[in-house]
C-alpha cells in the first residue's frame, strides 16, 4: 500500500469585503469548499468524526476585512507552491484572495499557540478635531495604565486596557475622517479589540471601518 506524502502549507490570503459578513465557521467552510473544488487532497483527522486537517489562526469579527490572514492546512499530496495557489484562487469565490503559500514543518505548534498581536487600520467619523484625536492618543500612549470597563460575552468586566495596546498612531486625518494604526495583543492569555480602544479614545459611535493588515506570531 503506497504511504501518502503528507505536506504542512501555511497559506496568506485577504477577506475582502465581498465576504466581510460571513461567520468565522462559514469561512472555514468556504476553505473546505475551495480545496474540495480545487482537486485537492487535505488529510482528515482521525475519530468517530473525522474533520478536515485547516486550522485558522484567528477569528475575523464580523465586518471586518483582512489583508493577510493565515490559514494551516495538512494536505495528502505533494504539491508546487505556485500550483496550489493558481488551483486555490481559480475555484475561490469572490472577496477570498490567496495571497502565498508555504511549506511548515508538520510538527510545528498550532498558529493559535503561537499568535501574539496584530495590526489593524481604522477608519472612523469624527467631529473632533485631529490635534485633539492626536492629543488623546499621546495622553494614552503616556501612562502605564488605563482602567477600562467593556462588554465580553455579554459580560461586562474591568480592565487594564494600556499593556494591551502595544503601538497606536494617527495615520490621517481629515474632513470628519480619521484613520488610526494599532497593534494589539492578540492571543489566547490577552486579546483586545480596535473597538475597544476607539472608546477608550472618545472615538466610538459611527460604525468603523477596520482591516486587520498583519497577524503577528511568535518567533521559531
């Protein structure tokens, strides 16, 4: 009996805004599809319910839009890393981009194990004016901490929202409009979201535009 040659891709691909309100299971749905109409082979988990071997390394919030999120997939096949794009994206629906694939170790740790912060850019509607946004950004950035209440789960808690905020700056400003990049903690000890912090700034109200632009995972 031939062994199947087993191969670990880490793969890079965009949300866009075609599909920004699609649930986090109906995406890995749409991956299974994809690798399903694409002809290709990825290994199933073993059990009762064997599942297919795709592991996403983070859930995308509903209406957000992400420019490098990363997937893992074990496939049963050996395969070029241009093939298995071209044959991805030629079944992909719109707003799903691949954007590259690589080859991982197959005993690498889960991405979820190794996510440590993202990059997000967000745009809002403001009356503010931009000195005061960029006032309120310094002041933040300035201190060691920042006790802030929000809403978990339906569940409101306390927090030290400042160590979780790892970088922040005004990116643009004008007409009404603001853009903000932010990195923020983002794993399974410590996470918040760009929403958040937008509160915490006086700046929540009109619904934002947020892209997740990078996700961030610990080195080796």
């Amino acid at each position: 009996m031939e062994i199947p040659v087993r191969q670990r891709w880490r793969i890079t691909f965009a949300k866009d805004r075609a599909l920004r309100y699609i649930s986090h299971l109906d995406l890995h749905r749409t991956w299974e599809r994809v690798f399903r109409r694409a002809g290709i082979q990825v290994a199933y988990s073993r059990g009762f319910n064997p599942q297919p071997r795709i592991q996403l390394a983070s859930a995308l919030p509903l209406g957000y839009v992400g420019s490098a999120e990363v997937l893992d997939v074990i496939l049963e096949e050996a395969i070029e890393s241009e093939t298995l794009v071209s044959r991805l994206q030629s079944v992909a629906p719109v707003g799903l981009r691949i954007l590259d694939a690589q080859t991982v170790p197959l005993q690498a740790p889960a991405l979820q194990a190794q996510l440590r912060q993202a990059e997000y850019r967000v745009q809002v509607s403001t009356v503010l004016p931009c000195e005061e946004i960029a006032r309120r950004i310094a002041d933040f950035l300035s201190i060691p901490h920042f006790t802030h209440m929000r809403t978990r789960q339906r569940r409101r808690e306390t927090i030290d929202l400042r160590p979780l905020v790892d970088d922040l700056r005004l990116e643009h400003c004008d007409d009404g409009e603001a853009v903000l990049w932010m990195r923020l903690s983002l794993s399974a000890q410590r996470s918040v979201r760009p929403e958040t912090v937008l509160e915490a700034l006086g700046l929540a109200g009109t619904p934002p535009h947020i892209e997740r632009t990078r996700l961030i995972f610990q080195e080796g």
